[in-house]
C-alpha cells in the first residue's frame, strides 16, 4: 500500500489506481489559477485552507512541486487534473520570473572590460596546519576532551579569519 504523500496530492488510490480526490483536486486547480493570476508561490501557500498532510503545513516548496508535477496533466496513469495549457503556462510563468531574478550586466561594463573590485583571499601557514592537524587527530581519538577540541577550533578560526588578506582585482 502506497504512503499518503507518495501518493500526489489531489489523488487518491480505489482498487489499486489513482483516481481524483475532488477536494485536493479542486485546491491544485485553485493553485495554478492562482499562479497564472500572478500570485507569489509564498502567498498561495498562505492562502490555503485545505490541509496538505496531517501535521504539516504549505510552503512554498510544496507549491512549487504541485506546480512542476506533470502528472495533474494525466500522465504516468492519473487521471488529469490540470489542462496540457495552463500546465505549460505555468512553466512559462515560472522560467520567467527566474530569468528576472539574474543579475542584470551592469551597464558601466562594456566590451568586457571589468571593474576593480576587492576581494578577500586566505592565506594558509604552518602554525594554522599544525592546529588543523591536531584538531583532526583529538576528533579521532577516543579520549579527547571537548572544552580542548573547542579551544582549538576556536584559536584555528581567529588565525584563519587574520590570515585573511584583500586582493585588488
């Protein structure tokens, strides 16, 4: 027997096979109106009221694979939820606001000239390995003392952190 969410949300199994939960499938119809409507995966999230699983709640991760799942356009043997449309307008949707979210070149930067900037660059020595090694070595040992182990990893951190020098590139 399937889990309950192995089982996409909208559907339900009679005699062995998927067949339409009515209830959930009316809430992903109401998810992708809603998405093509311009509204955020995080504000649809927000919005519903039907529960997703018992003890969970949306986010807009659940949204967002409701939203990529091709099986509410009847494949793999669902029955279809969502028309082939408005799944690929969900697609298009998507792919542009990722596109949006790209830095854009900034327009002072032409003919692939690049502007100075500066950049931070560690720069490793002997007493830093030396402390790297031994924190490897007491983190291995069966007898070590904790309150040493995190001195150790603290006095490491504060080297690492002052070798720490900026590049002009």
């Amino acid at each position: 027997m399937l889990k309950n969410r192995s089982i996409p949300f909208g559907y339900c199994v009679v005699n062995g096979s998927f067949a339409v939960n009515e209830i959930e499938a009316e809430a992903v119809r109401k998810i992708f109106a809603d998405y093509i409507c311009g509204k955020s995966l995080k504000t649809i999230a927000a919005e519903m009221k039907i529960p997703y699983n018992s003890g969970k709640t949306w986010n807009k991760n659940t949204i967002s694979r409701i939203l990529d799942n091709k099986k509410y356009t009847g494949e793999n043997g669902c029955p279809r939820i969502i028309s082939d449309e408005d799944f690929l307008r969900v697609s298009q949707i998507k792919s542009e606001r990722n596109k949006c979210r790209k830095p854009a070149l900034r327009a002072d930067l032409q003919d692939n000239q690049q502007a100075d900037f500066t950049a931070t660059e560690y720069v490793s020595n002997e007493e830093i390995e030396r402390i790297s090694n031994e924190i490897k070595r007491l983190l291995q040992a069966e007898n070590s003392e904790k309150e040493t182990i995190e001195n150790l990893i603290l006095k490491c951190a504060k080297m690492k952190y002052s070798a720490i020098i900026e590049v002009k590139k």
